[in-house]
C-alpha cells in the first residue's frame, strides 16, 4: 500500500492513523460484532461517539458553556441558508464582508431571506487580500456579520479576527483546528468537515445559546439550531460513521498537542512553502503577504503552457491533487493538518527540481 501525498482542497487528507483505526473497528466496533454504520443511533455506543466527539471539539478549541456544540447535514452550503433562516426571525437585516468565491456564495443564498449589505470587500484587488478593520463597515442593526476567515479558493486568510458591533459569524469550513482560535469573539462558527476535520456531507456548529431564540417561524424543524441543540443533533437519523470519523480526528489532534502544537507546525509548513515560491523566479502566489492563508496555497508558473507537464509530473511522484480550483486554474497545495510535513518538503524539492529542468 501507498499512501499519497494529498494536497486536495477538499475531501481533503485525513491522518493515516485514524484511517487505520477505522479499518480496524470497521467489521467489530468494540466487541460488538457489528459495525457504527450498522447500529441503532439512540444506543449507548453511538450516542457516547457523538458526545465525546463534542466534548473533545469544545476541549480543543476551550469553547465556553455559553455555546452550543451541533453538527448537521447539507455541508457548509446548507448553512448559507441556515444561518438567515434561524437568526433573522426578528429583523432581517444581515451583513456581509466579501472576500471571494465562498463570501459570494453565502451571501447570494442569504439575499434569497435577507436585507443584506456589503460591509467591505476586496473585489478591486480581485481578492488578493482580506480588508483591513477600518474598511468593514457593519450596520449598527445588523443582526450579525457574516465573514469567511480563509477563503479556500483564493488562499485569502484573515490575520485578525474583525471587531464587530453586532454578533460575528464566520465560515470555517477550510481553517478551523489550524490554530488556537477565541471562540468567544464569535456568534456563530460553522465548517463543513472535509477540509480539516473528516468525511464530507457533515458540518459542524458552534453557536452561542442567546442566539437561539430569533429563527423565522417557516424554518423547517430539521434545519433549526435550537431543535438540533435540544435534540443532541439527533432530530433524525445522524450521519453517525461520519460522527465516529470527526472524533476520531479529534482524539489525533489532542494526542498531536492540540491547536497550539498544530498551529506551529502549520506556521512552518506554510512559511516554507512561500518562502521557497517568493525566491523563485518561475513560481508566484499573488496575495498579500499579510493575508496569505496556512492552510491553501494557490500558485502559479511563469509559463502556464508547463501546467499540464507539472501535474502530470508531480501526479508521477505521488504528489496529488495540485491543480487549482476549476474557477480561477494554476497550482493549489492545500496543507491542512493531516498533511504532514515532508509531504510540503517533498512537495518544494519537486518544484525545484521542476524548476531547474524549465526555468
Ligand atoms: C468547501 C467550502 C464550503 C462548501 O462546503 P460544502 O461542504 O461542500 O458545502 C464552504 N465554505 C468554505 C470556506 C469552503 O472551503
């Protein structure tokens, strides 16, 4: 068997050691003789999977009890929806910082509910760069604003989190667990699971409780946070091996050293990566160095006619998944936790190598 070195943007990599133990516990979950995805989920096993895999993200991430923890289904997209449907119950007033593709997507789908406004964007730079606090402009009664703090596509991070006079909601979907985080800071944080965390089609929640009583009467019951949060995220059938898989990631970053080892290690990961780009004369990244991302690193050749020869090449030597997203083409290594890193030092050696051959 061999593993490749998977720089996919999403379903992204996953830590070998919880893929091996998956296959382990795959035909025998504990001496049951069953397995996760053949059991009932209101027994004692599943539902002690998807209480401790809560408890351990609110342990990594220090979440206080004035948050609910709740996963639910539809991906990150279905709470570009979800969101409008369960805090503008009261005044429909949402605004929103545009930092590209994904911002555009949250806010196109909550223009279907919402009054919406656009706090800042960066689309003259072409979203090269996250907007600095004095350009946000947030509508004192606003109910929340809303804002992507890694755009996975651009590879546009934010390097602070954005004062905000009303409650702050953030898509984490591509940069949640990369680093020690002020959860406290937030309204609501969401991240669909198949960049940093585990299997897609799942999304987790983290929301503060006194937001939980402003939902506009039409939201249907199984996408309301306070019937999720009552009902243990168990309304209906969960996804539980998709449940078993996030905390099984859980228990690996916990035993990795939590955020604060992760984040070092994704500080080096990164910081080698670009430096290595930025002395090259035949790779280039386009964004500003203060918001360039940790975790997704898009690049380009001076000569875009080699694209094809550098996947195919780099494809040959088992480095995968490098093509950028469709919508904007080039290179993109995402470098989420469970890419390792001599896969991002196999990965530089490459390009050198590429580079000496064609530069
Ligand atoms: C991948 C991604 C999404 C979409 O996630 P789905 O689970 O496919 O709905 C949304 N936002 C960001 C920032 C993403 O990276």
């Amino acid at each position: 068997m061999t593993r490749s070195f998977n720089f996919c943007a999403g379903p992204a990599a996953l830590p070998t050691e919880v893929l091996e133990q998956a296959q382990q516990e795959m035909l025998d979950y504990q001496g049951s003789g069953m397995s996760i995805m053949e059991m009932s989920h209101r027994g004692k096993m599943v539902v002690d999977i998807s209480e401790t895999a809560k408890q351990d993200l609110k342990d990594l991430l220090s979440v206080s009890d004035d948050y609910e923890i709740i996963y639910m289904q539809g991906g990150a997209t279905a709470q570009f929806s979800m969101i409008p449907l369960n805090l503008l119950g009261k005044n429909n007033k949402a605004d929103f910082v545009n930092t590209g593709i994904w911002s555009q997507k949250a806010i196109q789908e909550a223009s279907r509910y919402a009054d919406v406004s656009i706090a800042a964007t960066t689309e003259s730079s072409g979203f090269t760069r996250a907007p600095e606090q004095g350009e946000i402009n947030v509508r004192d009664d606003a109910v929340y604003l809303h804002y992507t703090p890694n755009e996975t596509i651009g590879g546009v991070e934010f390097s602070y989190i954005p004062e905000s006079p009303v409650p702050l909601v953030a898509d984490m979907s591509s940069n949640i667990l990369s680093r020690p985080l002020d959860v406290s800071r937030y309204g609501l944080i969401y991240a669909g699971a198949q960049k940093n965390i585990g299997p897609s089609g799942l999304v987790w929640v983290i929301v503060r409780k006194d937001l939980l009583d402003q939902a506009m009467e039409t939201t249907p019951s199984i996408m309301s946070y306070a019937l999720t949060a009552k009902n243990a995220s168990m309304l209906n059938t969960p996804p539980s091996f998709s449940v078993y898989m996030c905390g099984l990631v859980f228990k690996w970053l916990k035993t990795q050293g939590g955020v604060a080892a992760m984040g070092e290690i994704n500080e080096r990961k990164a910081a080698r990566l670009y430096n290595f780009i930025d002395q090259s004369e035949f790779f280039a990244n386009p964004v500003a160095k203060d918001s360039r991302s940790l975790m997704n690193v898009p690049f380009t050749l001076r000569n875009s006619d080699l694209d094809k020869q550098f996947l195919a090449e780099a494809e040959a030597v088992g480095l995968r998944n490098l093509a950028g997203h469709r919508s904007v083409g080039g290179m993109r290594a995402s470098i989420y936790n469970a890419v390792p890193e001599r896969a991002v030092d196999a990965l530089i050696q490459f390009m050198a190598d590429f580079e000496k051959q064609h530069g």
